[in-house]
C-alpha cells in the first residue's frame, strides 16, 4: 500500500474502512450474544471481502453459516454461560481472600 500523503488520500481510506464504525454500532447496540455473533460474522466475511486471497473468504463463510444455525446459536451461547461461569467463579474466589 502506498503512503497516505493527502487529505483526499485520508478522506477516502476513513470513507473506504467506514463500514467498520456501522459493525461496530450495530454491536454496542446489540445485546444477546448470538445476534452479537451475528454481526461479528458479519464483519468478518467483509474484512474477509477487502483481501486478494479467497481462502478467508471461503473460511469465514463456513463460520458464519455456522453461526446463523440453531446449533450455531447454542454454540454461541454455551460458550457465553462457560465464560460467565468462570468470572464468577473468579470473582468468588476473589471475595475469599
């Protein structure tokens, strides 16, 4: 990639990589960590879109198809409850010291 030099330069690269501020409001607005993993995925397949080779293409495809099942969603969601588990348990054992 060539060095940004000029505003116009600056100006097109924030316009060009905008998208990711759109993800990333949809994200904050959003609660339920399935439909969070949603729009990662949705993110990831169009970071995936900006680069030359195809094989994350074909990658993150298969995720989020993964993702948008119901055995997706569960996935999602038994891995939230494991982490939510262990930052109580930490907090717990944090509270007996």
């Amino acid at each position: 990639m060539p060095p940004i030099t000029s505003i116009v330069d600056q100006i097109r690269l924030v316009n060009q990589w905008m998208p990711v501020l759109g993800f990333g409001q949809r994200w904050l607005a959003e609660h339920d960590p399935s439909k969070r993993s949603l729009i990662v995925a949705d993110l990831a397949e169009w970071l995936a879109s900006k680069t030359e080779t195809k094989l994350d293409d074909q990658f993150v495809d298969h995720i989020a198809a993964i993702l948008k099942t119901p055995e997706g969603e569960a996935l999602v969601r038994f891995v939230v409850s494991l982490g939510e588990a262990a930052a109580a348990a930490a907090a717990a054992a944090e509270g007996q010291r």
